[in-house]
C-alpha cells in the first residue's frame, strides 16, 4: 500500500518542485491579500456591503446543503466541494486564459465580504471565525490546491501551445489532477465536510 501511494504521489511531487510549489505561494498570498481587501471594501461602502449581503442570501439558499432534517448533510457538503475542486482544476485546461484565477478571487472576495458582513453588525467575529475556522482548516488548504494546481496546468498547456518541449502534455496534465483530487484532496474535503457538518454548528453555538 505504501508503495503504491509513493507511486501515485510522485508526480505531484515532481510538480511540486518543478513549479507547482510556487503556484500554492502565489495563490495563497493573493487569495489572502483579496479577502482583506474585500473585506475593507465592504466594511467601507454601505452600500456595498447591504447588496453584497443580498447576493450572499440568495447564494446561500440556492445551495441545498441540508438533509431531510434540515441539518448540513456532510455527504452534500462534500460533494459540492469536491466538484468546485474538480472544476477548478478543470479550467485550467483552457490554455493562455487563467480561469482558476478568476475562481479563486471569487472564492476570496466571498470570504471578505461575508466577513464585513459580521462586522457591521453588533455579531461578535468571534462567531464569524467559529462558523469558518473548524472546517476552513481542511477545506481552505484544499481549495487553494485546487486553484493551484488549475494554474500550473494552464500554465503547462499555454506553453506546450507555444510549442516547448519541456511543457507537459495534457495526459500528464489531467494525470496530476486527478492524483492531487483522489489522494490529497478527498482526504482533506472529506474532513472538512465531516467537520462542518458536526463540530461547526456546536463551535458557532458558543457564540450566538
């Protein structure tokens, strides 16, 4: 079993050292950086902050994460993770077009948003950092694997266009994805969702 995970593994690893480690800096760096500037933003406008907090509302509820109980199914909440990472990695296909970007800045500007929200109001963030951190710890680290890798293989593919030959091809490309889904990030989204599901709610509960 060992040996089989270390074959698996070592792609990404050469990935890793290859480029992709450099994509994870450069991806958490701006992913941070755009949740406190989103959250600045919409701390500072209104007007912002009361349509954003509309958009938020009906993000929300269009997302049906609940059980027959109404309780967050973690099966649900798992499988729209893994689908954002999915898809996200996916955009990367298009070459010389860095759509992953454009999801993580997305990802990022919801967070900043969400977290002006809790800040205009008399809601302590306190209670926002408990609705996040539990699960975030997993899920966090995963997405921006995602996004990362999304821009490793744009990267790979625009300059296998632009025909180099040390750009890997698609196969490898679709190869790493896969890999990084199955092995590290199931992992990681599949604690998140467990997380979210059961020790969320009780962590936020201690500050309502």
């Amino acid at each position: 079993m060992r040996r089989f995970l270390a074959a698996q593994f070592a792609p990404v690893l050469r990935a890793w050292r290859n480029g992709y480690e450099a994509e994870v800096r450069r991806a958490a760096i701006a992913f941070f950086l755009l949740v406190f500037l989103a959250f600045g933003v919409c701390l500072a406008v209104p007007e912002l902050r009361l349509g954003f907090s509309a958009y938020l509302q009906h993000l929300f509820q269009g997302m049906d994460l609940t059980d027959g109980a109404g309780n967050l199914s973690p099966l649900l909440l798992l499988a729209n993770n893994l689908r954002a990472c999915a898809v996200t990695m996916l955009y990367g296909l298009i070459p010389f077009v860095r759509l992953p970007a454009l999801a993580l800045g997305v990802n990022a500007v919801l967070l900043g948003g969400l977290a002006a929200c809790y800040a205009a109001t008399d809601t302590t963030m306190l209670l926002y950092a408990a609705s996040l951190l539990p699960h975030g710890i997993f899920e966090l680290p995963a997405l921006i694997l995602a996004f990362s890798m999304g821009l490793y293989i744009c990267g790979h593919l625009t300059r296998r266009c632009r025909r180099d030959p040390a750009a890997l091809p698609l196969g490898a490309c679709l190869g790493l994805a896969a890999r990084l889904l199955v092995f590290l990030l199931l992992p990681l989204l599949i604690l998140a969702a467990l997380t979210e599901a059961y020790v969320t709610p009780l962590a936020a509960g201690l500050f309502l």
